[in-house]
C-alpha cells in the first residue's frame, strides 16, 4: 500500500497529506479560485486550513507566486474569503 501523497503548504511551509490541506488553482485561462475537490486542471497551490497560514499565504505574495500569476487585491480578498471558509 503505497502512502498519502504529501503537499507543502505555502503559508507555513509544512509538508502535510494532501487530504488536509485546501488546494488554490490557476485555471489554463488565468482565473485563481479555491478547488475544493483537488482535481480542477491548472497550476496548483495548498495551505492548511488555518487563519496563520492563510493569511501568510495571501499577505506576503507567496500564494501568487506558487501559482505564477499576479492576483489583484480585490479577487485576493475574494480567495481569503474563501479559503477561510473552506476551513471551517
């Protein structure tokens, strides 16, 4: 039986089952959005669902940075609503 496929997190860093982590997607046409099943097509990035990983993730650019786009502020603040949400 082969092991849970690990993921590390954007916010923090920590490797994680992909199980416990919230994937964020680059869609092939540029749109970012929260992929709640993990299987949307596009460039992917996962954070654990916590309000310190979260907010280090959409703060400091490192959420844009693993998905290799720019993300305006206000669809940034869209994605935060949505991963904070995700998490509960």
């Amino acid at each position: 039986m082969s092991a849970a496929p690990a993921r590390t997190c954007v916010g923090c860093r920590r490797a994680s089952g992909k199980d416990e982590l919230l994937r964020v997607v680059r869609s092939p046409s540029g749109v970012v959005t929260l992929d709640r099943a993990g299987t949307a097509p596009g460039r992917g990035a996962y954070v654990h669902p916590e309000a310190s990983c979260i907010e280090r993730a959409t703060g400091k650019g490192t959420l844009a940075r693993a998905l290799g786009t720019g993300v305006a502020p206000d669809e940034l603040g869209r994605l935060r609503d949505e991963l904070t949400q995700g998490a509960l």
